[in-house]
C-alpha cells in the first residue's frame, strides 16, 4: 500500500525493511579489471553449483582444450564443468573446495600448457532473436552457466518459458550491496554492451517484454556506462520491449532477490515459492554477461571477475580469473606472499565463508577474495553475553523475523518451536549479529537449527518410509494367505465331500483333493 | 569454531555503550536531585551504584561465574535507577537492602542479565515501598522551595541524618517532609476536596512541576531534566518511541477524558504527566530492554497497558506510585505480548503472525 503512495507520488520505491549500513569500504572501485596470468596448476571440483555433482568424462592423462567438457552433469539441476585452459588432465582425486569446513570433492587437475588453445565446437549466434529459446537454453545449460552473484543456482533453470508462469519483468542485479566487493561495478563499467545483449537474450528466451537495471546510488559511474550502451546503435530492441535503469539506495542486503523484487515493484514473493511465480525474473550482471558470451561467441563459461581486497592485500584490485585458479596464485599476483595471520574471506565480508587454506581453488562462486588481517576481525569476534532482548535484530533484519528468540530456540533445542517462528525465511543476510550488542552469533545458530531441522525430517521421512513398506509387506502377506484359502475353497466346491456313510474312502478323496491344490 | 559463520563484519554496538548511555542520559536528572536535595542525593546516589556493584560481584562469585559482567555497565545503571526512586531520606540500611534485593532478587537469581522477567531497579523499590510504606511515602523538603528545615548542603547534616535518622538532628518527621503533589491530591480528595481547590492549598505551580521544583523522590521531580535524557536516548537509538510515546500518550488521553467530564474529581493530563514518577517511569523503567517487549508492536501494547494501569491506580488505587507497579505488572505479560505480536514475515502477506 505504501509502495502504491510512493509510486502514486513519483517517489523512488522505498526500500526493504531493516537493513544495515556497513562502511562499504569500495577501495577497488576504480581498478579496471586486469587478466590474471595462466596458472601452471587448474582444479576443477565437479561441483560449483546448487543441485547435483558432475560426473567426470575425462581420464587422467588426456589432453583437453579450453572451453571443453570435461565433467557431464547428472540429473536436472546440475550443470556441467569445462576446461579452463588447455592442458593435460594430471589427477581426479579429492581436493578441499571453498566451504569454511574445508571439506572436499573430487577434483579435476588440469596441467596448463601454456598455449591456451581453444575448443571451437559451439556455434557463434549472432541473431539470437530469430532462434528458438529452447535451443538457446540448452546452450545456457551446456555452457555451465551459473548464477555469478553468489548463489551459483543453474541460470537455464530460470529461463522457462512457462506458460503457467509467465515472465513480465527480467530484473537486473546491478546493486552489488556486500562491502569490498567491485567485480559488478567493473562490469558494468567495461562490458556494458555484453550485458546489455545478455538482457535481450533473458528477455527473448522467457518472453518478457520489460527489464529493469537496479544499481546502487553508489554507482553513477556504473549506472551511465549501461545509459550509454543501451543508448548505443549496437542494441537492437524490439519495438515492444524496454529497459529502464533504477537507482536504489545504498543498504545492505540491497541486493538479496527478494528484498530487490520488493524494493522495485511492492511485490512480496510468496514464503516457500520462486519469483517466477509472481511473475519477476531476477539475473545478475555477470550471469548475463555470460549468456552474452555463451551464446554470441559460443564460449563455455571458464572465467570471471573477481575482487581481491582487503586490509592485508598490498595491490588490492580486480581480476578476471580462470575458473579451477587456486587462491594462493591470484593472491600472490597481487602481492600477497606470506599467509601468517591472515584471515581469507571467499566472497564478500557479510556473507563470505572463512578459508581453512590457500590452495583452495576459484570456483563459479568466488565474487570476491577479501584478505584481512587480525585486528580488523576482533570486533567481530568478540565473546558471546547474554542477550539484553534490545530489539535492534528485529528491527535490522529484512524479512522481519524475531532474531533472538530464534536464536534462543535454536540453542535451547526447541527445533519445531523455531520452525514455526519462521526460521526458514531466515536468508542469513547476517544483519542481525552485525548490529547486537551482545555480540551473540546469531546466523550460526539459525544455521545450526536449519540443519537440525533437515535431518530431523530426513529421519522423520525415512521412519515413514520403513512404516509404509512394514505395513505393506504385511497386507502382502494377509493377501496371499487370503488368495490361498480362496483356492482352496474353490477346490472344495469342484470335488465337494461324499455323505457320511463313504467314510474313508471319500474323506481319501478329500484328502487327495486338498493335496492337489 | 563460530569465528567460521559469516558475518564477519559488526556494527561496534556493545552492552557497556547501551548501559553508559543510559547512564549518561541520567546525568541531568541527578544534577538536578543534588540541586535540590543537596548531599542527601548525591550520598544516596554513590551509595547505591557502588552496593550494587559489589552485590553483583559477590552473587557472580557465589554462583562460580566470571566477574567479566561486573565492568558491563548495568549493576551501576540499576543503582542509579533506584537511588533516583528513592526519597530523599532514606535510612542507610534501607538503601543497603534495597540495592542488594535489587541485583539478588531482581537480576541474579533469575540467571543474571538478560534473564529477569521484571525491571531490578523497580523490584526493589516496590518491595521497600511495601515493606516500608512510611519511610517511603514521606518527602524531604528540598532546597529553593520556600523554608526547608534542614540546610541540605552541609555534609555533616546529611550524613548524619541518613545514619542515625531525624532524632540525631532533633527534629521530627514530621518537621523536615512535606506531601508531593499527587499524595497532597490524593488526600484532599478523600475529604472530598475538589481538585483546583486542592491545587490552590497546595500553593501548586505547574512550572515549578515541570522544572522539577517540588518534593518527590530525587530523581522524579524534574520533568525537564528527565525529558533531556528520553530526547538523548531516542536521538542516539538506544530506545525507540513506541513505549515512552504511547504510555505518556495513554495517560494523557484518559486523563483528559475524564477530566473534562468530571474536573473535580479526576485531574487534567497536565497534572499526570508532570506528577510522581510517571516521566522517570516512562523513560527509562518502562524502556529497560530485557524486561519490555522485542517487537514494536508488542512496545505499543505494553506502553497503553502502563499507561492505562498508572492512570487506574493513581486515581482509584490505594497506593501511590501507581506507575511504579503499573510497570511492573505489565513486565509479566512481556512474553505473551512476544509471542503475539510478532511482525508480518516477508512472504506471508495475509497469513497472521504463524
């Protein structure tokens, strides 16, 4: 209703509420992007995405070239891995992977050739209007592409063309709220065109007619590089089809999908379903840049932009990295040599994981690599007091939750309690351990209930399960002890028993008779 | 092992900043207590923070805990609380008692902070009042308000006076206090009194209500001061508006209600907002953040439920201090109200609070 007002008024869509304003500390801002050098070592886990793990095509000793698959994915939300240079396969065995419990996966490792020589197979479309969008999302899914604003779920998922959920509006996550991180503001600075192109293919595949470019007030630069491109002769748009471009306020979590959706058009997207079902789309620049790439140049996706930064960087910028690059290379090239004390961030600082290790390789999620050095941390770290029930996690928080009761459920173990407090919608923005006082780690105890609460149903599912089978073998065996004595009734009427006087002989009879069946 | 969870950036709020604010907001209303009660406050007010203070730090010992909550800010906040509550003369081992069923009774033996279902600083003060009901009930006469008996700038004085009571001084009760404004009200009114003409023998003057020139307990008096500390406290965000706005506004509403019926037996909003401890109550007790609601909503419902409960007992109750108890009635429904007035979730439009 408000939204209505604000729209009614002209007035830019008020944003979220809740939020939290962090010093955005944006020191890369205005690092073009530089290329990183080519690894002599690439590893390839085959998983960087949402949904199930690749399975490797390739054996150890084949030569491979860039751009080629070399891991196929299994089931539908997978996608597969590509080579991201040319080389040798030297080993597939298990590797750590960026999770903050260094767990690993199987990995591929790629001996870099040094000659880069490229896989050509895929066909460049350059008029990708006149295509059939299906065969367009099938080379999004072929190309492995993901979503590259954090959240790696596969892009071709999101681009249905459904008629039970039509696409209205494509929205375009230009705001980039986590601190430190640039790579979206270099793109958009330097590859206006190719995103520009990438939103006239979103919007062909799905059949919306709308798009909106939200950028952060933070960004002119980024917001008149995209005014320049679509103002360019080299996008042709359809008559019907428009793309606007929209300023929001600099607020963290911005950029979270649902707090944009509901920032741009008043619209909340129902708990437990999509924004498709509401009929928004919502891509980041760096995904469609890379539909650009997949589908105009035929290009797997093998790299992306990522903003190493930090207090402890000596050359903090951003590079645009192969994909399977171990962290120890990019941040070397940028004058980190010495790793003691230092405290490495894989994505951004609000949501990023800690690094157990610097031999962890970039994956399709690294946005960013944030190197900061102890002391920054120890404001963050400080020991746990009791909650003094403030309310300023509730009033920070964006989906409008009861973080410390939440917390306390958690920790109390009161896990069916927490879930009907709506732990679920929890999307772990961190706002809420930002502003308490207590300095209480509140989405670690929001995470620790959400896992106990899957396996809680895991186990819940599997006792159903075992029930169902019990109680069906057991109707089985009634069943056929049932069909059997059927028999033998039948068996009884056919050959029915002599009268009393024929003793023996007719109850001979029977007996054989009942033998038989 | 939680140094691994995200996020790994913080706002730089702390319990001891929230607790020194508070503290800092106080700071005007006990200059103003020492303007005008002399020694007697300030003795009072040192007294209780630093018997506070030492309560936590024996409970903390006794119970095997750290002392690290000693530092934090909020045993001294609580005796500042009280003593601010108390009448000026207030025997030393009442304040003694007061301060140690304050931490005790009021904190600790809940589990600490975080933990007490009722305000420390109010519990003990409603226990002295109960337990005590004279010592409580009786207002010195402060400085600057017409001839008081006792010159309460000379140390000697006061200190005396607070040891060994009013005999050491030669004087009686009776000679050294003086009714406030409500009790005097309160009074007249049983005999049956109309309120304006209870005013006028009274000698009442509403500026003098408003700068805080009036018996009362020490911290109370001045409308003024208190009202600096809510402004400071609500710039800098350490409380929101919803509970002290919506408890003056309630109180304010009935009164005027009532009043413009009957102006002779129920007093006008004026009146009920500067008289007794209703500013201090709605400012800083009502706002205590462990022992109010979380969510807004739940501030809005607990701030009218005060609200209506002041003007009630103040004005068909035998007590005085009806914001004191107001208060600490509605701290024991703060997790009803919690549980039922949750916000709307994202994504849960026009499904209620579950």
């Amino acid at each position: 209703m408000l939204h209505t007002l604000y729209k009614a008024l002209g007035i830019e869509a008020a944003s979220f509420p809740g939020g939290v304003e962090p010093d955005m500390a944006k020191i890369t801002a205005d690092s073009p992007t530089a290329t990183s050098m080519l690894a002599p070592l690439f590893i390839l886990p085959i998983k960087q995405h949402i949904g199930e793990v690749c399975e490797p095509i390739v054996a150890v000793g084949d030569e491979v070239k860039w751009g080629q698959k070399i891991a196929r994915s299994q089931g539908y939300v997978s996608l597969p891995v590509h080579a991201p240079t040319s080389g040798r396969v030297i080993k597939i065995e298990e590797h750590p992977i960026p999770h903050p419990s260094g767990m690993g996966l199987p990995s591929i490792f790629i001996e870099s050739d040094g000659d880069d020589r490229r896989d050509h197979s895929l066909e460049a479309i350059a008029d990708y209007r006149g295509r059939d969008p299906a065969e367009l999302r099938e080379r999004v899914r072929f190309c492995g592409i993901a979503g590259l604003g954090g959240a790696v779920f596969p892009t071709f998922i999101k681009l249905l063309k459904d008629k039970r959920n039509p696409i209205e509006t494509v929205i375009v996550n230009g705001i980039e709220c986590e601190p430190y991180l640039t790579c979206d503001h270099r793109l958009m600075l330097e590859k206006a065109k190719e995103i520009i192109a990438g939103i006239d293919i979103a919007m062909h595949m799905v059949g919306a007619k709308k798009a909106i470019i939200a950028i952060e007030d933070n960004k002119p630069d980024a917001a008149a590089s995209m005014r320049q491109a679509l103002a360019s002769d080299e996008i042709n748009l359809p008559e019907d089809c428009r793309i606007d471009i929209r300023m929001l306020s600099t607020l963290y979590p911005q950029g979270s999908e649902k707090q944009l959706i509901y920032a741009l058009t008043g619209k909340q997207v129902p708990a437990g379903r999509l924004p498709m079902h509401i009929g928004v789309l919502c891509h980041n620049v760096g995904t469609l840049k890379a539909i650009h790439d997949a589908v105009v140049l035929g290009r797997p996706l093998t790299d992306r932009i990522v903003t190493v930064s930090g207090d402890a960087i000596p050359r903090p910028g951003n590079m645009k990295a192969r994909i399977g690059t171990p962290m120890r290379f990019i941040l070397g090239e940028h004058g980190l040599d010495s790793f003691d004390d230092v405290h490495l961030l894989h994505g951004g600082p609000m949501m990023g994981e800690k690094m157990m290790s610097f031999d962890i390789p970039v994956v399709k999620s690294t946005n960013g690599l944030i190197a900061m050095r102890p002391e920054s941390m120890k404001l963050a770290h400080r020991i746990e007091q009791p909650c003094i029930r403030c309310g300023h996690c509730s009033t920070a928080c964006p989906v409008n939750l009861v973080p410390n009761l939440l917390a306390d459920q958690c920790r109390n173990e009161q896990f069916d309690r927490a879930e009907a407090y709506n732990l679920f919608d929890c999307i772990e923005c961190g706002c809420c351990s930002y502003v308490c006082p207590s300095h209480i780690p509140l989405v670690h105890y929001f995470r620790y209930g959400k896992g106990q609460l899957a396996q809680i149903k895991r186990e819940r599912d599997f006792a159903e399960l075992s029930r169902q089978r019990s109680e069906a073998r057991e109707a089985r065996i009634v069943r056929e002890r049932e069909e059997k004595a059927a028999k033998r009734r039948v068996v009884r009427e056919k050959h029915p028993p002599k009268a009393e006087a024929a003793t023996t002989s007719g109850e001979s009879e029977k007996a054989s008779g009942e033998g038989e069946s | 092992m939680i140094h691994l969870s995200s996020p790994h950036l913080h706002g730089g709020d702390s319990i001891r900043v929230t607790m020194l604010s508070v503290i800092v907001a106080l700071l005007p209303a006990a200059i103003v207590s020492v303007y005008l009660f002399g020694w007697l406050a300030l003795l009072l007010i040192v007294f209780c923070m630093v018997i506070c203070m030492l309560t936590e730090a024996v409970s903390l010992k006794m119970m095997g805990r750290s002392l690290a909550p000693v530092g934090d800010g909020s045993a001294a906040l609580t005796g500042l609380l009280l003593a601010l509550t108390l009448p000026a003369y207030t025997p030393w081992w009442m304040a003694l008692l007061g301060s140690i069923m304050a931490i005790v009774l009021g904190k600790q033996l809940y589990g600490g902070l975080g933990y007490n279902l009722f305000n420390p600083a109010l519990a003990a003060r409603v226990i002295l009042l109960v337990s005590f009901p004279l010592n409580m009930t009786v207002w010195i006469m402060p400085m600057h308000v017409g001839t008081p008996a006792i010159d309460l700038y000379d140390f000697s004085a006061c200190l005396n006076l607070l040891l060994f009571g009013p005999e050491a001084l030669n004087l009686g009760l009776d000679a050294i206090t003086m009714a406030s404004p409500l009790g005097h009200v309160k009074t007249e009114w049983s005999q049956g009194i109309a309120f304006a003409d209870a005013l006028k023998n009274y000698d009442f003057s509403y500026l003098d209500a408003f700068l805080g020139r009036e018996a009362g307990s020490i911290g109370e008096t001045s409308a003024l001061a208190l009202l600096f500390g809510g402004v400071y406290l609500l710039a800098r965000h350490t409380i929101s508006w919803h509970i002290p706005f919506t408890y003056l506004a309630t109180v304010a509403l009935l009164a005027a209600i009532f009043s413009s019926v009957d102006p002779d037996h129920f007093a006008p909003p004026l009146f009920h907002l500067l008289a007794g401890g209703l500013m201090l109550c709605a400012f800083f007790m009502a706002t205590d953040p462990v022992s109010s609601p979380v969510t807004p909503l739940g501030q809005i419902v607990f701030g009218f439920g005060c609200g209506l409960l002041t003007w009630a007992i103040r004005t068909w109750g035998g007590y005085p201090e009806g914001a004191m108890f107001a208060v600490i009635l509605m701290n024991c429904t703060v997790p009803l109200i919690d549980h039922y007035c949750r916000p709307r979730v994202y994504g849960h439009a026009g499904k209620g609070n579950s």
